[in-house]
C-alpha cells in the first residue's frame, strides 16, 4: 500500500513535495527563513490537511528547507497527524489556550523564534490582535509579508487537479438536470434546490462550498440571491448556479429557465450572454491577455444593447474551495483592463448574467481550462435556455 492510499491523500506525495518547492522557491526570493501559512485552502493544497472545522486557528509553519509543520486545534489533532503527507506528531491549540502561545512556543522550539517570517497577512484566521500579539511576543524576528506564497502555486493546476474539476463537473451537471427538472409553475424555488442538491450529493459529491443557488420571478434580477420558499409563475425567469465537489475542488456551471413562453427581453438578455460566453471561450488560449478575454464577451452584450446590465468582471480562477467560495479570483480573475497573461493549466469559471433589477435575471456560464493548444471546456450541458 502507497503512503497515498494508506493516507487517503488527494495526490501522490511527489506532487505535494513540488508545490512545496514552489512555495520555498518564493521565500527564497523574499529572503523569508520560514512562513506561516493559513487558509483551509492553502493548507489542503501544501499538506493535504483537511477538516471541516477550518474556522479555527491552524496554521502551517513551512521554513526554508524541510517539510512543513501543522499547528491544529487539539480537536483536528488526529486528522493532522492522519491525513498530511509528512507523518510525525502535530502540535496543537488547546481550547481555551491563546493559540499565539502555542505559536510562539513552535517557533521557539524551531529554532526560528529570531528568523526572518512572512506572515499571510490576507489570511481571514489571523486577526489583527493576534498579529499584533506575535510581533510583540518576537522582538527579535522580523515579521515580513508572505501572503501570496501558497496562491502563486495554486495559480496553474497538474493533470490530477484538472481530473478532479472534470469529476466536479459530472456531479454539477447531475445536479442541474434535476434542478431544471423540478421548475415549474407552481413549484417553489426551494424544491429546485433540493433536487439539485439531492441529485449532486447521490452523483458522489462531498460537501459544498455553496448550496445550490436557485433565484427566481424578481429575485432573479437580484445579484447573489437564492432560494427562499418563492413560488414559481408562469413568465418567472429562474436562475441557477451549482458547484460540486470533487477532492476539494469544484466545477461550478450557471444556467437558467423559463416557465412558458420566454418574453422577448428575457431570450434576448440570455442570448446575449450565451454568445458573449461563445466569444469569451474562441479568446482564451495561452498568452492571450486576462483583459482581453472578458473584453470579447463585454462586445457581444454591449451590441446587444445591454452594456449597463453588465458592470462586472467576467470570470476567475477556481480550483481548491472550501465555504464559503468555490472561486480564486484573488489569485486570477478576468476583468476589464487586467494584464494578465493566461497560461496553460489555468482554470476559470465564466458567468456573464444579465439582470435587471427586481424584474429578471439570466445567465449562463462554463469551466473552462487553458490548454498548450488553446481551451477545454470542462463542463458540458445544453446551454439553450431551458423552457418548463
């Protein structure tokens, strides 16, 4: 039995020993001695470490050479030690205990009380208090910025991690069959959710990252609303977007419906987004520049007349995700005027909607990754809007 089988790892160790080489690589570039890292995130895609109690402090000491060192909350202490590539035991936080203690305490018996750190300072788990106490508590170490370190890893996916967005997206599109199923006149939004969910969770998804996003009749015109016990009329747009899991990583897709006859402004808006979509995907091949990939979709929906409905950036990285995101776009996103040049591995969710304003919503989207050829679109389900 490999150590990958016996751990349940999502990956061969030799792909987890890489990505460390890239993170170590960056340090060396910042002349960092060591780095904290933190996120469930970035400790899933460095250690393999996972747990569902992510909120807690936990963190990764990772130092110039060597492997790197979990410091969990004593709960995850058996995960930590169970499921991460490194072996060894794991110190860990007692409840009630100031995890800066338990910190400083690593730090000391590492050697690095006095080092060079880079500290994520965009993590959501290390507060303000918190870095302020550890800088107090080392006077002697330079507390220098290491945020990016893990991301600029994640940034392009291997082979495997685009296998597990390809699994991803079969159970999304199972879900969204089912989804699209239960629409219809009279139905509430919540029965769509639930079939989704139902048929995501039997199609052999883990947990997500988001609950299935179903919006209908005038909510659909409102960004980031979902199912709230609506019925469903005759004439509502219906809006869904659904991302399932596979090993961590999700492949979200967006599409919508109509009860009866879509009116014409509702076919034309989600016309325009399906070819915007279409001229986004013929855009993307490596080399090609961020900017000008959303900018071939915002052409489409800007001769179609609808350049006000549409003031958003076009898609972002996806990859690793845990709630409450699936997407990266911190790491890279598609957006007006973004210089970024596109590379072979990356990974994006593109969703052009269209909405107005507590009236209809629409839109549709793929995951798509960059190719050494040009663009394979990972998701696959009928895009033509859905009449129930």
């Amino acid at each position: 039995m490999t150590a990958q089988e016996n751990l349940g790892l999502a990956f061969p160790v030799a792909e987890y020993r890489e990505r460390l080489r890239t993170v170590q690589a960056g340090m060396e570039e910042r002349g960092l001695e060591a780095a904290l890292i933190f996120g469930a995130e970035n400790l899933f895609h460095l250690t393999g470490y996972e747990s569902i109690g992510y909120s807690s402090f936990q963190l990764a000491l990772v130092p110039a050479g060597g492997e790197p060192r979990l410091l969990v909350r004593e709960l995850e202490r058996p995960s930590a030690e169970r499921g991460t590539w490194m072996g060894g035991s794991v110190p860990s936080v007692e409840d009630g205990q100031d995890p800066i203690d338990a910190l400083v305490e690593l730090l000391r018996t590492s050697g690095l009380a006095g080092a060079r750190l880079g500290v994520d300072r965009t993590s959501s788990i290390l507060t303000v208090a918190e870095y302020l106490e550890l800088a107090a508590r080392l006077p002697e170490a330079e507390l220098a910025d290491g945020s990016g370190l893990v991301e600029r890893a994640r940034r392009i996916k291997s082979p495997l991690e685009l296998d597990h967005i390809r699994q991803a997206a079969r159970y999304t599109e199972a879900g969204m069959r089912a989804g699209i199923d239960a629409i219809h006149e009279g139905a509430l939004d919540n029965e769509a959710a639930a079939e989704a969910a139902r048929a995501i969770y039997r199609a052999g998804s883990e947990y997500m990252t988001i609950a299935p996003i179903v919006t209908s009749g005038a909510r659909s015109g409102i960004a980031h609303t979902t199912f709230r016990r609506t019925r469903i009329d005759a004439g509502d747009a219906v809006l869904l977007e659904i991302g399932a899991v596979h090993r961590r990583y999700t492949g979200p897709l967006m599409r919508s419906a109509v009860v009866g006859r879509p009116g014409d402004e509702i076919r034309r808006m989600y016309d325009a987004c399906s070819q915007g979509l279409d001229a986004a995907i013929a855009a993307i091949r490596p080399g090609a520049i961020a900017g000008d990939v959303h900018d071939a979709c915002q052409r489409v929906i800007d001769e179609a007349g609808f350049t006000a409905l549409f003031r958003k950036r076009l898609g972002y990285s996806v990859g690793v995700g845990f709630a409450p995101d699936w997407g990266e776009g911190h790491i890279v996103h598609l957006s007006h005027g973004d210089p970024t040049p596109l590379e072979p591995g990356m990974v994006f969710h593109m969703p052009p909607a269209l909405r107005q304003d507590a009236v209809a919503g629409v839109g549709c989207s793929e995951t798509v990754a960059v190719t050494e050829e040009g663009v394979e679109v990972l998701t696959s389900f009928p895009r033509p809007l859905a009449v129930r």
